[in-house]
C-alpha cells in the first residue's frame, strides 16, 4: 500500500509533538516571574584573619633588701691592733693575731671553744662582715661571730664544717639555739676553705648572710648592745683553725614596717661547754 504524501507529513508531525513532551524546554531569563531576580555572589571586601590566643604576661617581683637601711661605714679592723682584741695563748687553744689576721686554733680534745672580742666600740643596731680562712676544719667543730656580748651573755652565729648553721642565745653560760642547725650550700664542708660572715641587727631583728647570701633571720628582744667578736669550737679530737680578716661594721637606719613584739620560741638552755 502506498502511502500519499499528506499521510507521511501527518505522521512526522505526531512523532515531533510526542518527543517535545519528553524534553521540555528550559524557561529562559525572560519567562522568570516578574519580581524575581538572578541571584548575585556576595563580595567579601574584608575577609575575617585568625587572632592569636595572647599570652599571659609575667610579672617580674624585684628581690627584696635583705640588708635595707644600711649607712655608712663606722670602722674597719685589718687586725694591726692587738690591745683592741682578746687574745690569750695555752697548750689547747690560742687566740692570736698575725699578718693582718685573727687566728683562733684549738689542738686540744673537745669539747673546747676559744673567742675573742674587741673591746671597743659596744655596738647596737650594726652591719658586721668579715672573711673567715679555714686551714683545719672538720666534722662538728664550729666557727663564727659573737656579738652584743656583756659578760657571759651574748647570741653567736655559727657555722659548723659540715655545711650548717645556726643561731643561739647564751645567758649567763646557758645556750639556747633560736634557729638550730640548718643545712647551707654556703658552708664549707671541709677545711680548707674560705667563707664571709655577715650579721644585720636592728632592734630584736637580726638576719644572717654567709657569702652575701641571704641564711635566715630571728627575732629576739632579749640582748640589746655589747662588743663584737669571734669564736672557734672543736667537738672531737680534731684540730681547728680559723683566721678572720678585712672587718668592716657599717651603720644601719631602719624601722621594720611590722615591728614583731612576739619573741621567737626560747628552747631548753643547756650549758656551754
């Protein structure tokens, strides 16, 4: 059967209509609804940066004065002068001055101390420094400064050879440590050996350096003034010697901001050997 020419166009025109229905037509910018807009990218003209967590700043604390108030110089000792000091020479022990030195020595058995004080200036409120050569040392035996000293009553500062210290308190020949021996990178722990004393005393305040480093301090109200001197302990069978030198005693103004009325803890009294 042949088929004319107008069925043919028929045909084609139903199988165009039936494929648009399969893909339609995207509507175009003109067909949008009124009112409706193409959408825009948003500019950022100042993008957002990172902050840092800022880190906690350290405040620095200055050391405080551990020697506030001192003035100037009262006197200096190169140990020239032997009237002005104590000195005494038996077979146990000697306190004798020689080459610019002090020298205490002690060959007996213990326990045997010797010391010897200046007569003159009596002191109060002070700054008291001097270097201390150590050319036999050893164990227990000790050595150090006495100050405010009247009679038998007088506080010592005492450095032993095996690296302590310690703070004590005679009355009338009776010996009570305020601060007992504590342990000192400072100390010499064997002889020989060279350390420098200081003591800073201002009313019942009174603190203690050994090399210019800071020890402890105490409180006490009970000695006010007396002369200044130096002692040296032995304990055992072990000779000592001690040669102090370059004495310097500074002036010293100052009031403690918190003055303390409560005096340290007084232990049991023993007798000095």
């Amino acid at each position: 059967m042949k088929l004319t020419i107008q069925t043919i166009g028929l045909f084609l025109l139903v199988s165009m209509t039936a494929c648009s229905s399969l893909f339609p037509t995207l509507p175009s910018a003109s067909t949008l609804l009124p009112g409706t807009e193409m959408p825009t990218a948003t500019i950022v003209w100042f993008p957002p940066t990172h902050t840092p967590t800022p880190f906690l700043t350290q405040t620095i604390v200055s050391t405080p004065e551990q020697r506030p108030g001192l003035g100037e110089l009262l006197f200096s000792d190169s140990f020239d002068q032997p009237d002005l000091w104590s000195t005494s020479i038996d077979s146990q022990a000697k306190a004798i001055m020689r080459d610019n030195k002090l020298i205490l020595s002690i060959s007996g058995q213990g326990p045997l101390p010797i010391t010897s004080l200046r007569s003159q200036p009596l002191l109060m409120d002070f700054y008291a420094e001097a270097n201390v050569t150590l050319s036999l040392c050893g164990g227990k035996d000790q050595f150090g400064m006495i100050f405010r000293a009247v009679g038998n009553n007088y506080y010592r500062f005492a450095v032993s050879c095996d690296g302590q210290a310690r703070f004590e308190r005679s009355l009338s020949s009776l010996s009570a440590p305020l601060i007992d021996w504590q342990p000192s990178g400072d100390a010499p722990s064997a002889a020989p050996a060279q350390v420098k004393l200081g003591v800073w005393a201002v009313g019942n305040e009174m603190r203690f350096f050994l090399n210019d480093h800071y020890q402890f301090v105490v409180r006490d109200p009970v000695l006010h003034s007396g002369a200044l001197g130096f002692f040296a302990f032995v304990n055992g069978s072990t000779p000592i010697t001690a040669s102090f030198s370059d004495l310097s005693v500074y002036s010293v103004a100052y009031v403690s901001p918190t003055p303390s009325l409560i005096p340290s803890r007084t232990m049991i009294p023993t007798r000095t050997p």
